[in-house]
C-alpha cells in the first residue's frame, strides 16, 4: 500500500479551485453533518466559512472534551544535533548557513535531560537535522538509549529513515515520529529543498507509509504554513491521514501547524495566515476527526495559545530551546527558528489550571502497553 496513488488523484489546482468554490450552504451542510467527509472538510477551511467560526469553536471545543476530557499533554524539544546536509530556504540549520554546528554527545544529552526532569517533564521529542553521516541511525540508536532510563515517552522530529531503520529503533523506545511534509506543492517543494537528501519529494511522502508498517505507535504529520496557499496544502494533510487511518489504524495520529517564523537570514512566508484563520484550521481538523491528537508550540505568541486551547487543542510545549545544548550545555548558540512564548512550563502549567485543565506531563507508560 502507498499513499502515492492517492495523492497523484488528485491535482493541486483541481483541489484549490474546489475549495475556493466552497459556498455558505456548503459550510452549513458541513455543520449539520453527524460525520464529516473531506469534502466537508474543504468547505470547513474555505473562505466561505469565515462568518460560522463561533459556530465552528463552539462545536470543536464540545468534541475535544467529549474525547479527552480537561487534560493538556505538555511536551518539550530536545535539539540534539544542527548538522545538516540540506539546503532549506526556510530553516536556520540549512547547509549553506554559516553557524557554528554542534551535535551533543551522551553526556551532553544527559545535563540537559536533567534539566527537562527537574522541570517536571516525562515526554521528551528529540530533533535533529538531516545529517546521515553525523546523525544517522547509529546517533539515533545512541541517544534513544541514552534517555530511555528517563523519559517515559520518546519522540523524534529527525530525517525520514528507511523502513529497517524504524524497525531497528522501535525496540529502543522510539514511541513517536513527526514527519512534515513541508509543502505537498511538489515544484514548489522544489523550489525550497534544491539540495540534499531532503530534495527528494517522493521519498518523503512515502515516509509515513514505512512507519506504518514499521508499527510505529504514534505518527505526527504537517506542512510549515506560509510555503503554499495553506487551505490546499492543509487538505491533502487531511487526505493522508485519512489514508493513513485506514490503513495503519492501530498507529496513533497527531497533527501540527506551525507557521513559518522568522531564522537566521532566511525568506519570508509566500503567504500569510491570520490568527482567526488559525483557529479555522484548528477547528476544521476537530470537526472532521474527534480522535486525532492537534498540537500547538511555542512558535505562537502567549496571548493567542492561551486564547485557542479550549478550541480543540490536546498537547502543547512549554519553555521550548531550538538548538543544540540549548537548556545547559551552550544556550547562547543559534536556534533554528524564533520562539513566541517564552514562558517556563511552571508558568504554561499554571496558565492551564487557571482554566480548568489538568496538565499531564507523561503521555503513557510501557507498562500499559
């Protein structure tokens, strides 16, 4: 099975032009629906839904509750290495950026683990950059080792792996891989990874289907807003993971939608997405899954994330450090990108209680697996 045929089915510009034909009926129908299609979909993140966002928050905020309930996951990144092969005109790490490149060893990875631990943090995503020779899946094997004794929850945002490699690193306590798209515009993606493993459109989508049969427990998926007309771009996130649902449905699904931030000398967004559109989006994807997990980091400002988590928002990060050695070992060196919400997780935290969340720091424990 391949999500491949799927995607080639359906054509960037057919699926532009049926969303942006979407009409206030549409929207209604949408709303009215005891279970919503794509299609649906299409008609929940057009402009033509703009004056039923009330409506939409409303309905979004009653579904998440439904399902989990007044908890809030708080997770955190661990930047471990910014090696990386790749040029990316978006990405502070890319090749042909001149920074000084640091990649932790063990004993780095354990002071700032024990940074995040004293912070109250049982749920740890390790990111690196795409490096194969630096931070291939030896490094990989390494550093999951490393931290197992610490972390009850391991995740990684890092270069999409062969089939084997996800099989290999499973065992070691890999429970979750994030892996974006960026853009499903394949000349534009093009456009914006001209040179390295990266470049390669195919590979990358095909990432998804390898973990799923790799058996991974949780998968992450997203495109960076701002490369491509987002309401496109976010319809075929939604048409992979419902192919992905149907055919890896014991795996876990979260989704992301981080827009593009400001880094070291890189582009400006191509197009801008307002805050209102946002929580559209957010919305959107609530009403047409009440399972998938949708997650919020600290690449928004403090006022909108402390505004939209009620609106269908399950897991957020807090105190977040995009570099390497960022939380102990070298804190001054460069981030991948800017954070908004500086705030501690004790303040995050407590921004939660006062309305009415729990935050949970641990996602799960092998030994209810």
């Amino acid at each position: 099975m391949s999500f491949r045929p799927i995607f080639e089915a359906h054509p960037w510009d057919d699926i532009k032009a049926s969303i942006y034909a979407k009409t206030s009926a549409d929207v209604e129908r949408a709303l009215a629906a005891p279970r919503r299609t794509l299609d649906d979909f299409k008609a929940l993140i057009s402009p033509a839904a703009a004056p039923y966002l009330e409506q939409m928050a409303q309905l979004s905020h009653r579904l998440t509750q439904k399902r989990f309930g007044n908890t809030m996951q708080l997770y955190v990144p661990l930047y471990l290495s910014n090696e990386c092969q790749n040029i990316c005109t978006y990405c502070g790490f890319s090749l042909d950026n001149k920074l000084k490149r640091r990649t932790l060893s063990s004993v780095e990875m354990l002071a700032e683990a024990a940074v995040l631990k004293g912070w109250g943090y049982d749920h740890v995503l390790l990111v690196t950059g795409e490096a194969n020779q630096t931070v291939g899946v030896d490094y990989l094997e390494k550093a999951l080792k490393t931290l197992r004794p610490h972390f009850a929850h391991l995740s990684m945002e890092v270069q999409p792996l062969d089939e084997a490699d996800y099989v290999r690193l499973i065992p070691e306590g890999l429970n979750t891989v994030l892996v974006y798209q960026e853009t499903y515009h394949q000349e534009d993606y093009k456009k914006h990874h001209p040179k390295g493993k990266k470049s390669n459109f195919h590979y990358r989508l095909d990432t998804p289907d390898r973990l799923g049969r790799a058996g991974i427990h949780k998968m992450g998926l997203g495109v960076l807003i701002g490369l491509e007309d987002w309401r496109t771009d976010c319809f075929y996130t939604a048409l992979h993971l419902d192919y992905l649902e149907r055919t890896y449905w014991q795996t876990r699904y979260s989704l992301s939608f981080p827009r593009l931030r400001p880094a070291e000398g890189l582009l400006q967004p191509k197009v801008e997405m307002s805050n209102r559109e946002l929580v559209q989006l957010i919305c959107a994807y609530r009403l047409l899954n009440e399972e998938v997990e949708l997650s919020l980091s600290t690449r928004e400002e403090p006022a909108f994330r402390d505004q939209v988590i009620k609106l269908g928002i399950t897991s957020i990060s807090a105190g977040s450090k995009t570099n390497p050695g960022g939380y102990a070992v070298a804190p001054e060196s460069l981030e991948q990108f800017e954070i908004s919400d500086e705030r501690s997780p004790a303040e995050v935290a407590a921004m939660l209680r006062r309305q009415g969340y729990e935050p949970v720091w641990k996602d799960w424990d092998a030994a209810l697996a």
